[in-house]
C-alpha cells in the first residue's frame, strides 16, 4: 500500500518557481496550463498555499512534466526563500 505523500510534505513554492522558471515559463502561462489564476500560481510560489490540493500539485506537476515529489518539502523543512 502506498504512503499518502501529501500527509508529510507540502507543495513548495520554491520548488514550482525553480522548475517554471527552468523552463522558461511565466507564471501566466502555467496558470493557463493548470486551468489556475495566475494570482493563485503567485501565491504558492510564495509560500502562501502549504495547504495545497491533491488535484492542484497533480496539475501544476503535469503542466511541468515533473514528478509531483519535485515539487515537495517536507512538512518540518523551513523554505528559504
């Protein structure tokens, strides 16, 4: 049986910033590829959206075509941003 992975990590605005970036992507265009606002991309490259939705870090991790445990800390790591 599988870990829920979510259940010790969160979704790392740091990691998403580095890996949209690394791609040459604006936050307007993975907005647009997730189906999200790009306010709401800003926000969890902020730190501001720990909390994150299941549904959310599968669509930001395919519209980077990244594995979803990239984009993750785990949840006692500080982020240094």
């Amino acid at each position: 049986m599988k870990k829920n992975i979510l259940k010790e990590h969160f979704l790392s605005g740091k990691n998403v910033r580095e890996k949209r970036e690394g791609q040459g992507m604006s936050q307007e265009e993975l907005a647009e590829k997730t189906g999200m606002s790009r306010t709401q991309i800003g926000r969890i490259e902020r730190g501001n959206a720990k909390n994150s939705r299941v549904d959310t870090v599968k669509k930001i991790a395919n519209a980077l075509q990244v594995n979803i445990e990239e984009l993750l800390c785990e949840k006692d790591e500080k982020e240094q941003e």
